[in-house]
C-alpha cells in the first residue's frame, strides 16, 4: 500500500485531479494572427499512456512530442484526414500541432455538482463528472491512501456522505468488485437520477426484441421484430497471436446468445488495490449487459474513442451514450436501486 499522504500532498493532488475542469490549462504560445485558435471546439483527456503530436493530420508526418494520460487538451478544430487511418480518420488540431482522437476523452461538458443532504445505506448510483477525480482509501488510524483514478462518465455507487480531509463533503463510494470504500469529493460525481434509467419500449413483446453485431462491419444494429430502431459502431475483441493467459478468447464469440446479466457499474481489469493510472483497472465501467459465460458484454468505454475499429479484450466496447441505451431497451428489466440483475433475457446474434 502506498505511504499515506501528508496534508499540503494531499491537497495538491486533489487540485490537480477534480479542480482541473476550472483550471486554465497552459501550453505552447499560440499564433496570435490566426483567429480560430482563439475559441477551442472542445477540450479532451488523453485516455491511455501516450498519444503522439504530429506536425500534420497524419501518422506519417513528423512526430513533435509526446502527450501524457490525463493531460488535458484544448481541440481547436475536427479534421477528417485525407492520410487515415481508415478505420478513423479523425484528427484535432491543438496548439503546437494534431493528435489522433482514438485515445482521446471528450469532456468539454465537465462540470461540478451539488451535494446530497444524505446517503441512503442501499446506494445511490453517480456518474463522474469532470475530466478525473483521484480517489482515496481511509485507514483506521484515519489517515487517506490514494487510490484509483475515476474518470468522465464513470458510474459508481454512492454509499457515503463524510466531511473530508479538506472540511467539504466527500462520498464514499462502493467498489461493486473489490467492496472496498474509497472517497471522492462529492462535488466531482452527479447524482443518477430513476427517470435517467427508465425501460425504453417497455411496451414490445419481449420476443420481438434482438440485437445483431457484426464483427465485419463492428456494428450493433437493434431491431423490434423487423424493423430497426437503432445503430452505433462498436469495438469487438481484438485477435489473440497465441493462447490468451487465462485460456479465454480475445475474439469476441460468434453464435446465439441471451443477455443473462446487467449492471449499472463494474469494475473490469485484475482487481489489484493500486494507485497506478497504467494498471489495468477500469472501476466504474458503466452500463453493463452480459450475454456469454466468459464475462463477454456490451458495455461503455470511456478510455477510447476508436469505434468501428476491434479494440476490446472480448467484450463489446461502446460509446457510453449506446452503451446505456442498450442497457435501457434490453431485457432482463434492472430496477433503479439494483446492483445486478440476472434472466432469460434479449437475444444477441454475433455473426
């Protein structure tokens, strides 16, 4: 377990990580005659280890620098690139040069929130609202050990209300894997409200209820009897070259399967207690439906930004936006205060 910190440590690294959806964000002097610098299009979180900044919209043109996990970035402009890669041409142009957007969050619509009068012992379902939030574990000698990071549009369970180290309310938040607490300062995650989660089409037969993903095309198309009435790109599992470590496949599964399982938040990775920002820890991961007995599910991602392209370890990676919607049309129904639900439930054909 990492040393517990001192309070000046404490408090700066509780800055850097909530406080800076306020912040200013500094970077290279900008080219004051041209005007569209003047006005970002949206601001975006580096969403794995490094990202490179190019001279052009391309991989092939001159790498300038690197750009680090949770860096937060101002996007001046969308470009689709003529260069690719086809499966997403999409680049930003920043201050200094262009970065890929496959590995960028954006969270232009990050935002600080008000505060619970109180914390029901049942839980209460928040979604993370600014670019990252460092949490905290509390010993019994009261001293605070930093944690996970918990990142944009994460959900997690609230299950307490305290007055934190800095004087302000902090919830206490249940890991639904580990069942740990970490802390978090209340302000950094928005209340779920139960209208959010309401059943879409509650009223269609459950029968006439399907959802068909195409590993070819990394499509998920959802029908009701024949007609469609929704679509969004996905990630698949990405091919293992050899036996996987764990003896289950990388390939997301071919065949008929039922969603047998959902819940609002899991935490995916290896399950380790770490501070580290590179483990393999996802806590948080939000809107999770279950269809195979290896864990394979459709569920948010919010540490990439590549869909159409196979990223995931199996599962199937979605926006978090379709992840929920699907989480929402979808049976086995989920109540608002549950954690899991299981049953015979939407079938899913994987071709």
């Amino acid at each position: 377990m990492a040393a517990p910190l001192s309070r000046r440590e404490f408090l700066k690294l509780s800055v850097c990580a909530g406080w800076a959806v306020v912040l200013p964000q500094t970077g290279p002097e900008l080219p004051p005659e041209d005007q569209t610098w003047r006005y970002p299009v949206g601001k975006g979180r580096v969403g794995t280890r490094v990202i490179g900044l190019y001279s052009q919209p391309s991989f092939h043109s001159n790498r300038l620098t690197w750009r680090r996990r949770d860096e937060l970035i101002d996007l001046f402009e969308e470009i689709t690139s003529e260069n690719g890669p086809a499966y997403n041409p999409r680049w930003y142009r920043v201050a200094g040069g262009y970065i890929h957007s496959g590995y960028v969050q954006r969270v232009e619509r990050a935002h600080l929130n008000p505060v619970l009068s109180a914390v029901s012992v049942e839980g209460r379902l928040g979604e993370v609202t600014v670019p990252y939030t460092q949490s905290f574990r509390l010993s019994r000698g009261k001293d605070y050990y930093p944690l996970y990071r918990l990142y944009f549009e994460s959900v997690h369970w609230i299950t307490r209300l305290i007055e934190g180290p800095d004087g302000e309310p902090w919830y206490g938040l249940t890991d639904d894997r580990l069942r740990v607490i970490y802390y978090i300062p209340a302000a950094h995650i928005r209340p779920i409200q139960a209208g959010e989660l309401s059943a879409i089409s509650p009223h269609v037969p459950e029968d006439e209820k399907r959802i068909e993903v195409s590993s070819s095309e990394q499509l998920l198309v959802a029908y009701e009897g024949k007609r469609e009435v929704f679509r969004a790109p996905v990630s698949t599992g990405v091919l293992s070259n050899g036996p996987p470590p764990n003896g289950i496949p990388t390939d997301t599964p071919q065949g008929h399967f039922r969603i047998v399982r959902k819940t609002p938040s899991r935490h995916m990775g290896n399950g380790d207690l770490t501070d580290d920002p590179n483990a393999y820890e996802y806590p948080g991961v939000p809107w999770v439906s279950y269809f195979h007995s290896y864990g394979v599910a459709f569920h948010g991602a919010y540490w990439h930004d590549n869909f159409g392209v196979r990223m995931s370890s199996g599962c199937v990676n979605m926006r978090n936006s379709d992840a929920k919607w699907v989480y929402r049309w979808t049976t086995p129904s989920i109540k608002f205060t549950e954690w899991v639900v299981m049953g015979r439930g939407t079938p899913v054909r994987v071709i």
